[in-house]
C-alpha cells in the first residue's frame, strides 16, 4: 500500500517537473516595431487590440517617443511584413519595419 | 412683452444657443481605425441671459463613431436637452432628445512621421429632426430655444485639419450649417490647441497623458428670417480652457466656455457660460 502511495507521489512530481520545465523551455521575445503617425496612448489602443489578436503574442505596449509599438511574443512566432504594413495602415497608420530584441522587457 | 417681441426673442435666443453646440476637440481629422468604435458622453450646462430673460440648459450629450475603413468614419450624435427659461415672472421648460447629426468623414490627406502627424478630412451629413419642435405650455408654444427640435433635415458640411505631434497638437475646422428652420445659416471656425502638461517628459512607460487646451470658437449666424423681419447677423467668439485626461482606453475632459466677444442683434441673448465634462471611450 504504502508502496503504492510513493509511486503515485513520484509520478505526480515528475510531470510537475516536467510541465515546469516545458514552460520553462517557451522563450519569449521582444521585437519592436517602427510606426510612424502614433502621437498619444488613446490613438494606438486599436492597433493594441490587433496585434494582441495575432497567435503567439502575448503582450503588447508602445514608447511613443521612439515611435514604437514593443510586442512580446513566443519565439517562434513571425510577424510578417505585408500583414503588419496593411495591419497599421487600417489603423491609419503607417508601418516602417520592425527589430527583434532578445527577451522581452518584464 | 407682446407675442410678437417674444416670439422675435425666442428665435434670437435660440441663435444664441445654438452657438454654443461646438464640442471641445471633437472637430479633428483624428484617425479612427477600421472596424473601431468609439463613444463620447458629455454632460453640458449652459446660461444665458439678457436683462429680463434668463435661461439654462443641462444636456447629455452622446456620440458614437465607427471606422468604416481606414478613410471613412461614420459619427451618430443625440442630446438630451433639459432647459428652463425665465422670462419675467414666469418659468417655461421643455425636456426631451435633440435632433440627430449623422456624417461621414473622409481623410483626404495624411502625412505620418515619427511622433508626429498631419491630417485633412472633410465631411458632410444632416441633422435629422428626431427632436420635437412644436411643443407648447399654458403660455403658448415654445420658444425655438426651448424646443428639443428643428423640424426640418438641415445638412451640413465642414473641412478639418489635424497636426499633432507626441507633445502638442493643433485642430481647426470650418463648418457650414443650412438652417431651414426660421434661422438662417451658421458658419463657424474653431481652433484647438493641446498641450501636454503631464508627464514633462516621456519615458518608453508613459502611458497617460494629461493635456492642457485652449479653444476658440467663432460663429455667425446670418439673419432671422422669423416674419419677414430682418434682425442682422450675429457673431460670437468664444475661448474655451480645458484638462484633457488621456489612457489607452479613455479620455476624460473638462472645459469652460465663455464668449469674449459678441456682436448680437437687439434683444438676443447673450452667453454667459458653457461647462462641460466628458469621456470618451474606444472599444
């Protein structure tokens, strides 16, 4: 019996390792995008609101100073040109490029 | 005071409050994106008065605006008016929903840079008269002023500009009302100019805004036509200080309109001052 009960123990806390070390392996990166138009936090929320639709993306905030929108994302995911360029000109907007920065920011 | 006089100082005062309709900052070439909604609710109080005749007004004021497409936006605004009018020894009041403005805006031009934009849109609608005009109480019928309507479709059509950058922007618009309703037309010009106050300086987390503004409002109406009687134009100029509060989501806005300047036929009222407090929000 008490045989029984370790085993079930030590199943259980090998999956927990093993999810624990599944997520661990999810990296997430930063990669921020050059947009030019972007004046105030109210004008960018609906360009938020897209991008935060896009799989794999799981935050999404803005610098305006520097004219970029910071999106953190799952490491494999790929933001396409094309889609951004027609993404921010729906939003009136006018998308210049984008950079993929090592890790996002916390 | 006989029929005639009142009747003529109703429709002069109704000119009066009609002058005072000009929204802060929501005449702009903002752009407002595919498939976004945005509401704006606004509360307005307003006083006017000559000598013998005083008169308030507290409104609700709601719009919605949906971006049809990255050029076109649809806007939807409808007021609910309560005004009361003091007129010697009696009070005459009228509640009810205003007429309803529907117009589309086109972004005729757009120049993006980093932090900064400039936009022209020129748009064209019609006040719907789903606002009552012809209300009356034990002293007869209302003043146009106290009416919630104007009875007719009166188109209008105006042409705005936008230049903002990450610290200030700048919006003006010229507006052309067709008045089929006893007044004659309105144009008006108004500027806005708002200024970021808070944070003094941004850091890549600003995300709120506080803004300082300033706007100007000059409108004219052409003559009365009430009875065959000419009473001349008017024209006044308003300047309107406000606070701007501004986050992602909303925007909350106070100001406090008041004329500097009136030229007004004999016997209208005069403005004294418009409040208003608002929120926009985007969803």
């Amino acid at each position: 019996m008490k045989a029984t009960t370790f085993m079930k123990k030590t199943i259980f806390f090998a999956f927990a390792m093993l999810l624990l070390f599944a997520n661990a392996t999810v990296f997430a990166k930063q990669i921020n995008l050059q947009v030019d138009g972007v004046t105030c936090p109210f004008c960018v929320a609906s360009s938020k609101k897209q991008l935060k639709k896009i799989d794999g993306v799981t935050s999404v905030d803005s610098d305006l100073e520097n004219g970029l929108i910071k999106v953190c994302a799952a490491d494999d995911t790929s933001l396409d040109d094309d889609m951004l360029k027609q993404l921010f000109l729906d939003q009136g907007f006018v998308y210049r490029g984008q950079e993929s920065v090592a890790d996002c920011e916390a | 005071m006989n029929l005639y006089r009142a009747l003529i100082l109703c429709a002069l005062l109704s000119i009066g409050i009609q002058a005072n309709a000009a929204p802060i900052t929501t005449s702009s070439a903002t752009p407002i994106a595919k498939g976004q909604f945005i509401a704006r609710t606004e509360v307005i109080r307003q006083h006017a008065d000559t000598e013998s005749i005083e008169f308030f007004r507290d409104s609700a004021a709601a719009t919605l605006i949906y971006g049809i497409s990255r050029k076109w936006a649809a806007f939807v605004t409808n007021t609910y008016k309560q005004g009361r009018l003091n007129d010697q020894n009696r009070v005459r009041r009228n509640q009810g929903f205003s007429d309803t403005n529907v117009f589309a805006r086109y972004t005729a031009y757009q120049s993006n840079h980093l932090g900064k934009t400039l936009r022209i849109a020129p748009y064209l609608g019609t006040q719907i008269p789903t606002g009552r005009e012809n209300v009356s109480d034990e002293f007869g019928r209302l003043p146009v002023g106290l009416q919630t309507g104007h009875g007719a479709y009166n188109p209008f059509a105006g042409i705005t500009l936008t230049y903002a950058t990450i610290d200030w922007r700048f919006d003006t618009q010229l507006r052309y009302q067709s008045n089929n309703f006893e007044i004659d037309d309105e144009w008006r010009f108004d500027s806005s100019l708002q200024y970021r106050v808070l944070p003094k300086v941004l850091t890549g987390d600003s995300n709120a805004f506080v803004n300082a503004v300033l706007e100007f409002n000059y409108i004219n109406h052409g003559r009365d036509q009430m009875s065959g009687r000419n009473t001349g134009n008017s024209s006044t100029l308003f300047i309107a200080p406000g606070l701007q509060y501004i986050q992602s989501n909303f925007i909350a806005e106070a100001s406090l309109q008041v004329p500097v300047n009136t030229e007004l036929a004999p016997g209208m009222l005069e403005q004294e001052y418009i409040a208003r407090v608002g929120v926009r929000f985007n969803f």
